[in-house]
C-alpha cells in the first residue's frame, strides 16, 4: 500500500467543520487503501502562544476526534507527533538547507504573523514548514491529503527533498499533495471570503465539531448570505450561499444541482434549516463517541503511545539515513 501522511493541530478544543471536510472525511476513505500515518501535531501547536494546561487536554481531544469521526487506530497508525524525537530532529537538519528567502514566502507565515505582530512571531511560526517537510519525509510519504491552505508547504517540501536528495543522494521519496478540489477550502460563515479556522479570534461563524446542536444550528442559521435570495452555487458574487451549499453537499453526500432544484425559489431560511439538521444529525454521534473515549483518558494514551512506537519504528530508520548522508557519525 502506498504510504500517506497527514495531520491536524492541536489548537482548539474542538476541530471545526472544514478540518471534518477538508480532511477526516477524506482520510477515513484513504486508509483502507494506504498505509496511513495520522498525526497529532503537538509541535506546530505551539508555534503560537499555548496554555500548557489546554494543549495538553487538546491533544487527547483532538486524538479522541479522529478516532470518533472513523479514523481506525488499528487500520491507521495515528499518534502524536512529540512522542516521536525524529520529526524535531529532521526539522534542523531540514532548516539547514532551507533558505531564508524561500521560507519568508510562505503565505501562512505571513498571514499568521501578521496577527501575531512582530514580537508574537515566533522562529518557530516560521520554521513550521520545515517541520511540516520533515513530518511527511520521515515516512517515505508518497501521498499528503490536506486542505487547499497546506498546498504551499507540501510544494516548499518538494523542494526541500529534492534538493537534499541531489546534494547528499537520494535519500527521501518527493511526495504528492492531494487535494480535494471541491470541498478543499471551507469559509467562515460570517466572513464567507475568509478560511474557517480553529484559531480564529471571532467564533461566531465557526462550525465546531464539539458544540451543541442548538449552538450549531443558532450559528448556521445566522450565517452570512447576500440581498439576492436565490440559492445558486456562484463563487464570485455569493459567496455565503456558495459555501453553505458546499458544506452541505459534502455532509449529505448530495450533488450542487440536486440541493439548487429541492431549495429553489424558497429562500435562505429554508436552506439553512436543512443544513443545520443535516450537520447537527452527523456531528450529534461523533459528540457523544468523543465524550465517551474521553471519560477513558489512561485508555486513550496506551492507544497513542502503542501507535507512536509503530511510528518511531518507520521515522528512525529514515532519520538515521538521513543523519549518515549529511556526515553525522552514529552514535556508537
Ligand atoms: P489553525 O487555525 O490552528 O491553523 P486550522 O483549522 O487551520 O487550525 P490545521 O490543524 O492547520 O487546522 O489543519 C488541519 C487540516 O485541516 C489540514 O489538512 C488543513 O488543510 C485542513 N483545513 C483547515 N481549515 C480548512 C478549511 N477551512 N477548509 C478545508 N480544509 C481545512
Ligand atoms: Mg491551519
């Protein structure tokens, strides 16, 4: 089977929808047809300010929302990503061939500093590529299954192994970003130009996996549209209308058309109240299967730490060739 690599961080009590869309839903078909390593990553977390008392209940909570939206410990291999030494110790070797220049024109590093100001940007907010290059070589990663967002760092990754590979011999497989056209990017649903994302400052227009169903249905029912009233799928000129009706296609596995046809002429509300039902149905067993693995918590972490030495097993033997090709000597 084809080796994949992905992850989510942990740094929101609860994914959102767009994390659900964007990735799990794609993952849970994929690991029945790759080798998959699923991570937590607990390192690029704390790239931006963590309280150490949330990261560490995020963690769990973040593994317990793989497993409850039908990521397979026993098909996948899912851990979190300090608990294997080699992502942090090939992510230095990896800075080491990374220029400047290339890592300044990362857009997420622009984005995110930009909100952190120049003395909340950490090195570590612009090292998190490198990180992000050394996660998927460590696993000789054919595949990387993510967001539209992550597509620059797979291609800086790209570049990173090539060019390790043409200075020190080949010595990383140069994987693939695989990306869901569609549903690969989900918007904020009161700022419908603007990616959901779990570290956003307002909440009120993210979808949390975690949250109630009468929060979730208050929150889509208030979700931005536009004074036109038809509901048509159009990027351009609604973009509200055209991101509900993506999230609502992909968790009702229902065609564009066929939701245009059933909800034409009968305005937004309509829309929205079928959506809210659609999400609350699907998000409703995850919450309680999540609530459920929590209330095990000693359970949950001899699952990860059985799965990160299935990790460490794979990432060590890549790291060691890795560290022999640059010309560090084994330790005896
Ligand atoms: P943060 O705000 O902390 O960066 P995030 O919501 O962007 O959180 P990540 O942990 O960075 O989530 O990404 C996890 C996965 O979810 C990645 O594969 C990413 O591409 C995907 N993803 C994140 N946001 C969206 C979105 N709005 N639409 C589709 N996919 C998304
Ligand atoms: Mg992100």
């Amino acid at each position: 089977k084809p080796r994949l690599y992905s992850g989510m961080q942990p740094s929101a009590d609860s994914l959102q929808i767009g994390n659900y869309i964007g990735a799990l839903l794609s993952w849970k078909a994929l690991q029945q047809t790759h080798d998959a390593y699923f991570s937590i990553v607990d390192l690029h977390a704390l790239t931006v300010a963590q309280d150490p008392v949330k990261l560490r209940e995020n963690t769990r909570r973040t593994a317990a929302q793989y497993i409850a939206s039908g990521i397979d410990p026993s098909a996948a291999t899912l851990y979190v990503q300090s608990h294997v030494a080699a992502h942090a110790q090939l992510a230095w070797v990896l800075n080491t061939i990374t220029g400047f220049g290339e890592a300044s024109r990362m857009t997420q590093f622009k984005d995110k500093s930009a909100k952190q100001g120049s003395d909340g940007t950490t090195v570590g907010l612009f090292a998190y590529p490198i990180l992000m290059a050394a996660d998927i070589l460590l696993y000789d990663t054919v595949v990387v299954p993510v967001g539209e967002d992550q597509r620059q760092h797979v291609e800086l990754t790209r570049d990173i192994a090539a060019r390790f590979n043409s200075r020190f011999g080949d010595t990383f497989v140069i994987p693939e970003a695989d990306i869901q056209k569609e549903t690969a990017k989900i918007f904020d649903l009161q700022n419908p130009t603007a990616k959901m994302s779990k570290s956003a400052e307002s909440h009120a227009g993210v979808i949390w996996l975690l949250d109630e169903p009468s929060v979730t249905a208050k929150k889509i029912m208030r979700a931005v549209t536009d004074a036109d009233g038809g509901v048509v799928f159009d990027r351009e000129n609604k973009p509200g209308v055209t991101n509900l009706l993506t999230i609502y296609s992909t968790m009702a596995e229902r065609s564009i058309q066929s939701l245009e046809d059933e909800y034409a002429g009968r305005g937004y509300g309509d829309l929205k109240k079928g959506l809210a039902e659609v999400v609350t149905g699907t998000f409703g067993p995850i919450r309680a299967r999540v609530l459920e693995l929590l209330g095990d918590p000693a359970e949950l972490d001899r699952l990860l730490a059985h799965n990160a030495d299935r990790a460490a097993g794979v990432a060590n033997v890549t790291l060691a060739r890795a560290f022999d090709r640059v010309g560090l000597i084994p330790r005896a």
